[in-house]
C-alpha cells in the first residue's frame, strides 16, 4: 500500500517518476487522459482551511474518473472526540483513498495505518508535500533541472513548507539556503535528518546573490495566529521585495505557494512581477497531484 505522508525519507526515485508523469498529465489534460480512478470514491477530509489544495484535489480526481466527497473534519464525529483509528476503519471499507489536511503528522500516519487505503498528506504542521513536488515540477517546467540549482527560502524557515524544502533539497541533490531569523529556522534534527547541501543564515541579502529560485510562504501559518504580532515584528526583515532581488541574477524565478500576504513576506510589486510564475505554479497543483493520486493507485 502506497501513501505520501511526507517528502522526509521519500526516495528520490518515486519524487522523479511523479514529476515525470506530472508532465505527461498536463500535457494530455482533456485528451483522451487515463482513468486509474475509474469507479473509486476518495475522500478529503479537512481540519484547516484551503483554496488551492482542496479544489485541485476535487477537480483532479474526478478527471482521472474517480469521486470525491469532501468531508469538514469538525463536522464529523470526529469532531466530538471520535478516534482517528475509528474513523480510518470506517472509511477504510468504503472509500478507495484519503487526502487529509489537519495539524498532526501523526494523524495523518495513524490514519494511514488504520484505514489500508492510499492516503495523502495535504498539509500538516509538519510538512507540506504536495506543494513542494508541484513547487520542483514549476521549476522544472521553465529552467530545466532542479539538479545542481540554487533554491533559496526567505522568511518562516521552521514551518511546514521549508521543512518539505529541506527534505526535497537533500533527495534531488539542489542547493537549499534558509533566510530566517534563528528562532524561524528548522531544527538542527530534521536538518541532520535531511544531509544534502542545506544552509542556514540570518543574511538574506547573500542568501539570494546566485540563486536559481527565491520562494517564501506565510510569516503566520495556519494554527499559528496567537503568534501573529511576535512573528510579524521579527519576520519584518525577511521580505522578497524590489531592493533584495536587485541583489539576485536577472532571470531569479520568484515563487510563493499562496496564499499571499502583500507587504509581509512579500511586496505587492515584487509579487505582480512574477505573478505568471506565481499562478502557474498554482495550477500544477492540479497537474502534479493527478500524478500523486495516479501514482498511488498504479
Ligand atoms: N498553497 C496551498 O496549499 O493553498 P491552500 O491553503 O489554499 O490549499
Ligand atoms: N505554512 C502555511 C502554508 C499554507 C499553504 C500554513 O501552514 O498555513
């Protein structure tokens, strides 16, 4: 049984074949496209909001010819203190899969373990992986390999987002640099975890001279907003704007996985500079998970 719980430890062999078949996929969008998911019902069941995750998920599974139901984790009993291996053994005789967005990655896995259905992480405290195989499918897109690049993270370095990042990095053999504020960055035990060419600074103005691609997520994630005055005043330095990327090559890709906080992590002009970057990365959210799920149920 196959699942994608996180990028730690995921071996690089399975990111390539996702990445690969991401193309294929986008390329064959409404011609003619397979159906692996022919006659399966999968369900997304969500804790934490979303836009992105939950619509690509929907539209994608029903064009590989399956259904969905999304399932708002706080209106089911789970909500009242059902227990998650209950719930897995439930769904587990009458859905074909799960995608599951909620704060613990150990829920996520104990899901998994229970249900003996394919299961995906959408997003948890601790990673972000779809997100970060659609992140290095966009890159690929329009620079070629990631192979040898310089990847560099500016703002929140020690959530789930970057995290997925290091992991990724130390598997497909990039150059990953941190700019972060020490108390944002990750922790020294995933970075050992992780090995691979991965560095840490609080100077985000070296940390973008050379790079390949320059990404940044939310200062204040998603179960973090009793934190948000304290992250905003210490992450206030961390910004992707005009005067920092005139310190990084020319051709700098700019990324962000949304949503966008202009004037935080971000500046509105910086940000509608690479909006055609920005939004197609969007979309290979859609493309790149019909690779997850069709990978799954190969
Ligand atoms: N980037 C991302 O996961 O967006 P959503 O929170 O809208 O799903
Ligand atoms: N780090 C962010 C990602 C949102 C897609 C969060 O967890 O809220």
């Amino acid at each position: 049984m196959k699942h994608l719980l996180k990028l730690e430890g995921m071996p690089s062999a399975a990111m390539e074949e996702i990445l690969a078949s991401a193309k294929v996929i986008k390329a064959k969008r409404g011609g003619g496209e397979a159906k692996p998911l022919d006659g399966q019902t999968w369900a997304l069941i969500f804790t934490k909001s979303s836009t992105r995750t939950r619509v690509s998920f929907e539209v994608g599974i029903r064009e590989l010819g399956g259904s969905v139901m999304f399932l708002n984790a706080n209106d089911m009993q789970l909500g009242r203190g059902e227990p998650i291996k209950d719930t897995a053994r439930v769904l587990g005789r009458m859905v074909h899969g799960a995608v599951i967005r909620t704060f613990a990655q150990a829920d996520v896995e104990e899901f998994a373990e229970y249900s003996g259905i394919p299961t995906i992480n959408a997003l948890t405290d601790d990673e972000h992986p779809c997100q970060i195989l659609t992140d290095i499918f966009t890159f690929q897109e329009r620079r070629g390999p990631i192979r040898g690049k310089v990847v560099t993270y500016v703002g929140d370095g020690g959530c789930n987002v970057p995290v997925s990042w290091v992991h990724a990095a130390a598997a497909l053999d990039f150059e990953l640099r941190i700019a972060a504020p020490s108390e944002f960055q990750p922790s020294t035990e995933i970075l050992a975890k992780a090995g691979g060419n991965i560095s840490c600074t609080e100077d985000i103005r070296a940390a973008v001279k050379g790079a390949d691609m320059v990404y940044t997520d939310v200062w204040v994630s998603m179960g973090m907003e009793a934190e948000a005055e304290a992250r905003l005043a210490k992450l206030a330095g961390y910004q992707i704007n005009g005067e920092l990327m005139r310190l990084a090559k020319p051709d700098t890709l700019v990324m962000h996985c949304l949503p966008a906080y202009r004037g935080k992590e971000i500046d509105a002009e910086t940000f509608e500079a690479h909006a055609d970057t920005i939004f197609t990365q969007a979309e290979n959210r859609l493309h790149t998970q019909k690779a997850i799920l069709a990978w799954l149920a190969g």
